[in-house]
C-alpha cells in the first residue's frame, strides 16, 4: 500500500493566499498557524487563553465558541498564530460550529494541529484525535483537565498513550497553567523542526479497505493530492456526503488546477453514488 | 433484545445494533454509542423525553424516538 501521510509543503505564498481566501487569517511573514481542536468543553479556551495571554471568553458549556478566535505567541522567537475552534466531536458530522471546525483542519493549512482530549471522558475524546490524525501528521495531543481526573481517581498513561498514538502527547491543567511550556515545546517541534511523528491509522473493513485501493490510483492522478491524505479523501468519497465533497471541489478550483480537476472529483463522487 | 428507551433507570445494557440512518446516526456513532459499547439508563426528563444516558463516562440526552431505534442486550 503506498499511502502518503500527511501533506506536502507548498510554498508560503500559496498558504498564505490559501488561508487569506477561505478564513480571512491576517498572516505575518512566517508565522505559524497552529489550530485548536477538541471535543466541546474540554478547556480549549482556557488554554487559547493560557498560551496568548488573551481573554477571551471561557465558559463551562457547550457551544460557547462558535467561531474562530485568533491570538498569537511568541515561542524562542518564533511567532505562531493561535486558532482556536469551535468543539467538535467528530469531522463528519455536521452542526455550523462542526463545519467550521472541519473545515479549517482540511483546508487551512495548519503548521500544527493543537488536539486537546479530556482527561476524565478520554475514550470519547480519542474518536476526534484518530479522525484528525487520518489527515495529518502535524499534530500535538493534550490531555487537559488532568486535575479533575485525578480528583475522581482516573491516572492517564501518558507515555503509554504516546506510543500508542504516535504523536506527541502533554498532560496539561490549563486552568492553572501545567505544562504549558512543553506544549510549546512540542508545537515548535512539530510546526517549526519539522519533527516526524507516527500517527496510527484506523484499519476498515476489508471491503471498504476494497474500495479505497480501488479509488487511490484516480485520487492520486489529482494535483488536489498534494494537500490531502489521499486515503482520507477516499473515504470522504465513499461517505458520498455532497456538501462537503463540494468544499473540496471549491479547493480544488482555487487552486488554480485546470477545469479538469473539478470535474473530474465530482467525477468520482458521482461514481461512488451510481 | 430490548430497545435503548424500554431500559428503566439505573440499568445497563451493551448497545447492540442502531437502526438509524444518515447523519443522526453518524452523530450517534460519534457520541461514543456503537455496537459493544457500555451504556447506562439515568432516567428521563420529568416530560419523559428526552431521556439521559452515561456512556464513555460522559452524560447524553436521546429523543425517546431515537432511543426507541436502538437495539441493546442487557447485561
């Protein structure tokens, strides 16, 4: 099986128009963009906050981000724009914040993904960070909340679940500021030193495993490749949900590829629908 | 087998099969209720529906509906 990882890099001219047209990122030169992602409600504010010094608006529900809030910091001087995402706990489903949320992780380019997990619900947390990881390489995972986890008795085992995982993982208490600084250490290692991680893939079924090889060689052929695991898009077009293989196609036509291109993913959409 | 929404409140049960379509059941999957999964009745809203549910450590709320299209073994 000859499945590409994570993404090629492009050029930061091209990133940059990329994050200019679908999310209004106000870019300074090398800077790198960094998302936040996790299940809603697991402190992804407070540690936005923690990490830039900003106040933006915490609160203990669901749903109280319901766009982007953007900060930045400053790491062994190197300036990294901090996106913080509405909480989501899946990429596939559907809600406006969830679309967002799926979105900037698909198609804004991040240098780093920022996956945040709860410490005290981490079996369901995990379904986000295993989605995330099909797409990308780039990532950190924080395990927060871990004061409230031990409170109720629940040890995590972090360098366990780091093997397992193969991408770095942070225990945090982000409300006190615990491991800030290796959070920081571990993105500027990741979105800065390029440092290779491992993320451990899902494994399908054997017939959807089937179909996937059986779309690769035609999802290869696209430049849209480049940006996206092409196992992932796969399945994405196997899943036939149309809005969202029209965001693709929309990337897809951005991206200056001939007409073809466009044609040719819906192409394959329909394909999969007949 | 029983459905999701005949389990009194405070039993178990192990999910065993979601007769749910489309998203609402990829939101379902999502949520941590697939096949095999632990899942315990808290009890219903004083309207009887929704009702709540522990899972994966977390507290959900179904629809009666949506409860009544999941099948479960109890333990």
């Amino acid at each position: 099986m000859n499945i590409t990882i994570g993404k090629r890099r492009h050029s930061p001219s091209f990133n940059e128009h990329i994050r200019k047209h679908f999310f209004h990122l106000p870019l300074k030169n090398d800077q790198a963009v960094v998302a936040i992602a996790g299940n809603p409600n697991v402190g992804k504010s407070t540690l936005f906050n923690a990490l830039t010094g900003l106040r933006q608006h915490t609160g203990n529900w669901p749903g109280k981000t319901v766009d982007r809030a953007q900060g930045a910091f400053l790491f062994r001087e190197k300036s990294f724009l901090l996106v913080d995402l509405p909480g989501t706990y899946s990429l596939l489903a559907h809600s406006a914040e969830e679309e967002i949320a799926r979105d900037f992780i698909c198609f804004g380019q991040p240098d780093a993904m920022l996956v945040i997990l709860d410490a005290t619900a981490l079996e369901r947390s995990l379904n986000l960070a295993l989605q995330i990881m099909e797409i990308t390489s780039r990532m950190v995972v924080c395990v927060n909340l871990m004061d409230e986890a031990g409170k109720k008795g629940i040890t995590v085992n972090i360098p366990l679940l780091e093997k397992d995982l193969g991408v770095p993982v942070i225990p945090t208490t982000a409300r006190n500021g615990k491991g800030l600084k290796e959070v920081q250490t571990a993105l500027y290692e990741i979105a800065v030193q390029q440092r290779p991680t491992a993320p451990k893939q899902v494994r399908y079924s054997a017939e959807i495993e089937g179909l996937i090889q059986e779309l690769l060689p035609r999802l290869q052929t696209l430049p849209a490749a480049s940006f996206f695991n092409s196992k992932w898009l796969a399945l994405r077009l196997l899943d036939s949900h149309p809005p969202f293989v029209e965001n693709i196609s929309r990337f897809v036509r951005l991206q200056n590829a001939p007409t073809a291109t466009y044609q040719e993913v819906e192409k394959l959409h329909a394909y999969r629908l007949e | 087998m029983a459905t999701l929404s005949s389990l009194k409140a405070g039993t178990q049960a192990t999910v065993a099969s979601l007769s749910i379509e489309g998203l609402l059941r990829r939101r379902i999957l999502d949520l941590g209720i697939i096949p095999g999964a632990n899942i315990r009745c808290i009890g219903p809203a004083p309207s009887g529906d929704p009702i709540a549910y522990e899972i994966r450590g977390s507290v959900i709320a179904l629809r009666l509906e949506d409860a009544g299209k999941i099948t479960v073994q109890l333990i």
